[in-house]
C-alpha cells in the first residue's frame, strides 16, 4: 500500500459512506457486482501490499493489520503469528463501533465486502488462503491466514 | 477493515466500475445516494446558520481530512481556495488512476443544498492533477 496515505488524518465518517457504497452496488446491481468490484479492487488498490508480502511472507500483513488497527483504536491481537499461518482476532473493530457510535447504518454485507472479499482477494493474489469467522453486530471477528499445504 | 485512509482509494475505484458497467448517470445516481444520506448535517447546520454554517462545517471536516486550503467568510460570501485537496491528493500520491471526473463528486453533494438555502455557488476545478479547486458560494 502507498505510504502516502498511511501519513494523512483518520476521518473515520468515511467508514458510514462505506457503507453505503456496499448498499448501493448490492441493492441496485446485484451479489454478483458487489462481489466482483470488491475483489477486483482490492487486488488492484492492495497491490503495493500484496507485493510485499510476496516477498517478505506473513509478517507484512502483521504489519498492515497493526498500523491500521492501531491508528483506528481497535482493539486486537495476533493469537498465531508464523511464517506459515497468522491468526488476528480482532475485539474490537474500529470501523463497526464508529458508526453504531454515530448512528450510521451498518450494511449487511459490510464484513463481507470490506474484510472477506478483500482479504481472500489479497491471500489469493500472494499464494495464500484466508477465511473468517466474524459477528458483525459485536464489531468482533476471527481472521486466518495460512499457507496451503 | 478497509481503513478510512484506504477509503478514498475504494471511492474512486467505485466511480470506475459503476461508470464502465452501468454509464455515468450509475455514478451520478451514486452520489445522489450520498448527498441524501450523508449530508444531512450540513443541509442542517446551513439552514440554521447560512454562511457561518458553511464556514464551521468545513473548518471542521477539512480540518480533519488535512490538505492545504484558505476559507474566506465575509458577510455576504464564503470562499474555499482548495490549494491541495485531501481527497484528490490522495489518489495522486499512489499507483491508482483517479477517475476522470472524480471532482465531480464534489459540486454533485454539496451544490444543490446550498441553493437550497438561497444561495448562488460556482465550483471551478482550477487543475485536477495538481488538485485545486475552488468553491465560491454568495448571498442571492
């Protein structure tokens, strides 16, 4: 990811426009829309990323997941962290409680979109695998990903 | 998570795909959307206050959102010199391709609540790649 952007201020009200961005292409275009758009642009917007982790393994994705949790006050910790697997638990997750905190509406598919299409997106792209377990009404997940064997 | 900094990436990459697929008018119906879900608060802090309201609405989100900007606010208009859009600076300063009316968003949100309130508002995209604009709103 450029380093640009990492430098600016959080605005976290982008998180509700978010949002409503997954909202619109799910309700007027389709599941299938949604999905491809978030796949395809994570792999084109991640690329800086996933060529890193390409490189240098697992430990870039640590890397990412710790300055953005960490510039958002989320709360989490690495419960695996090994060349071969890394798996984030994430308590609490800043984007979920920002807009429950100021009343934005939370799209069903947000999880979906912005961490499960993504994340499988950037895996996928890097040799990986990722999968998610995640409850989006308590802001929390489980996130995973490994090496295939 | 997609962070709020990776936000304006995702943004503009939905300009993109609803523009390529769907037409322009997708986009526009896109910020339509917005405008009547996420602008609220100014439409309200306009009505309430007028100019005054546009100047404490964008000290406050331009102060968050950072870039490089004047606002002027006299009696009868209210100025925003953009020398470096935090939006659009962002999109600059990585690998992505801005959208190519990615300003448009702008006029498209704002504008039309603005004259709502009696007032007259001209947005002037001075030069996308460098990122600066103005907007100058008047008394009617």
């Amino acid at each position: 990811m450029d380093e640009y952007i990492y430098s600016q201020s959080v605005h976290k009200d982008f998180h509700g426009i978010m949002s409503f961005l997954i909202k619109f292409i799910r309700k007027k275009h389709g599941a299938r829309h949604m999905d491809r758009f978030f796949t395809d642009a994570a792999v084109y917007i991640y690329r800086p990323l996933i060529q890193r982790i390409k490189e240098k393994g697992l430990q870039e994705i640590k890397k990412h997941f710790s300055r953005v949790f960490d510039a958002e006050d989320g709360k989490y910790r690495f419960q695996k962290d090994t060349e071969e697997e890394l798996v984030f638990r994430v308590d609490r997750c800043p984007a979920i409680w920002h807009m429950k905190d100021s009343g934005a509406v939370i799209d069903e598919r947000f999880c979906h979109c912005s961490t499960e299409l993504v994340n499988t997106a950037i895996a996928q792209e890097c040799g990986f695998r990722f999968s998610v377990d995640y409850d989006q009404e308590k802001g929390s997940c489980l996130q995973r990903f490994w090496r295939p064997a | 998570m997609i962070s709020a900094n990776e936000f304006i990436l995702f943004y503009n990459e939905i300009f993109k795909y609803l523009d390529s697929s769907f037409g322009k008018q997708d986009v526009e119906d896109l910020w339509s959307g917005i405008k009547d879900t996420y602008c609220q608060q100014i439409d309200r802090i306009i009505g309430q206050k007028g100019l005054k309201g546009m100047y404490e609405y964008w000290s406050k989100t331009l102060g968050e959102e950072g870039g490089r900007y004047n606002i002027t606010l006299t009696d009868d208009e209210f100025i925003i010199d953009m020398h470096y859009c935090p939006s659009m600076g962002k999109l600059l300063n990585t690998h992505v391709k801005p959208y190519s009316d990615y300003c448009g968003h702008c006029p498209a949100l704002y504008n039309d609540i603005i004259r709502k309130h009696g007032f007259e508002v001209d947005t002037y995209i001075i030069d996308r790649d460098k990122s600066a604009c103005r907007m100058h709103v008047r008394k009617r």
